[in-house]
C-alpha cells in the first residue's frame, strides 16, 4: 500500500505535486535539444508511459481529482499523459519545455563548436548563441516523420523560472486544499519548478538527474517545500 497521502484522504493536511516526465523521443536519444519543436513518443516511450502511469497509480492508488492533472500542449507530453491513464488534463502553455532558441535540435557538441569553447545552457543559456544560429529547418526522424524546428531567440532559465512560478501559483491552492496535483511535461522545465518550488535559484535544477516517464514527489515538510521523492 502507498504511504503517501492521497487525495480526499485528510483535507486538512497538504497534497502533492506530482512531477511526471515524459517518455523517449528521438530526440532524447540522440541528445538534440527538443524545446518547443514537437517530437512526437518513439515505441519505446509509448511503452515507457504505460509504465509510468503503472508505477504512479501504484504510488497514487486514488488517482488525481477532476481538474488536478495539467500538461503541457506538446504532443509527447499530452500523449504520455492519456496512455499513463491520465487523459482527464487541461494543458497549460506554461508547462512548455524550456525554449532553447538557437540551440533547438542540435546537440551540445554542435552548439560548442559553434562558439568554439563547451557551452552549458544552465551556464551560458541560449541568450549567449549567436544570431547566425537562428532559422527554421525541418528534420526527419528515425520513424520517417517529418518536424519543423525553429531555432529562435529563446529563453533565459530565468524567464522559464517565471513560467514555473507561474504554474506554481496556480496549483498550490488546490495542494493546500489537500488534493494532490499532477503535472506531465518535459525535463528540464519540471526541474526548474522543483528549484522554485524549493524557492532556490533556477540553475540548481541542473543537479536534478530526471528520466523519461519517471515521476517525482514534492510536498511540504513542518511547513517548508521540499522534495518528498525523486525520479521514481
């Protein structure tokens, strides 16, 4: 049996957070920087997020209330939500991966040799890429399916921290209702609301290893946010 609380359990104490990432694309594989180009699951993340959503209700046995699941709009995350069993979500922009800009769909390696020195994006951020690196192009995954990219000026990990604190704000009511909250989205972007659900600044999110289709748990401990299990 679960020892976390579940929702409607006991309304007088705080729910959870529910981080659940989702499952393998191309992209994850070969390590190309997928922001907002939407990579749709391979096989194996199909398969990935049946798992997920196994180990999650096993971990939630109750599941999550009408209006308690949010995911971003991108397809790998909406789709990771409905085949873990979740398909009852709204989406919320905010939740969208962490916008690369100029590094979108290419590897870090690439990126370095562009700027002729390694590059980080929790370092360097994608504000520090050149404008020549800007463009659209399209790209043709393993499965034959065709994706547009747009490598545009991007986002500072601190504009995507206000995307976090944004959905923060929204969710926290219904935590401190007592329900707990699930939110299906991509790794880096959940790692940065960890880091201000934690109130710390949004680059500690590198330290923060996060699987594709692992969920992880946050919660309030004698009043203070923190991390109640991760990467589950």
């Amino acid at each position: 049996m679960s020892d976390y609380l579940t929702s409607g359990e006991d309304a007088s104490k705080p729910g959870y957070l529910v981080l659940l990432r989702h499952g393998q694309t191309a992209w994850s594989v070969s390590g190309q920087y997928t922001g907002h180009t939407d990579v749709p699951l391979n096989e194996e993340g199909r398969r990935q997020a049946m798992a997920g959503g196994k180990r999650l209700r096993e971990a939630f046995p109750e599941g999550f209330g009408p209006g308690h699941i949010f995911s971003s709009p991108l397809h790998r995350a909406s789709e990771t939500a409905q085949l873990a069993g979740y398909s009852d979500f709204q989406t919320l922009d905010d939740l969208q991966e962490w916008d690369y800009g100029p590094a979108e769909g290419r590897k870090r390696e690439e990126v370095s040799d562009v700027l002729g020195h390694d590059w980080c994006v929790w370092d360097e951020g994608p504000e520090k890429l050149p404008a020549k690196m800007q463009g659209d192009w399209t790209c043709t995954l393993d499965e034959g399916i065709t994706v547009d990219v747009h490598d545009g000026v991007g986002e500072t990990v601190d504009q995507a921290a206000a995307r976090a604190r944004r959905v923060i704000a929204k969710v926290t009511p219904l935590i401190l209702a007592g329900h707990n909250v699930l939110l299906v989205a991509h790794a880096h972007i959940l790692r940065i609301v960890t880091t201000q659900w934690l109130r710390v600044d949004p680059h500690s999110g590198r330290l923060l290893r996060f699987d594709t289709a692992h969920h992880s748990v946050l919660g309030y401990y004698k009043g203070d946010p923190v991390i109640v299990r991760w990467n589950v």
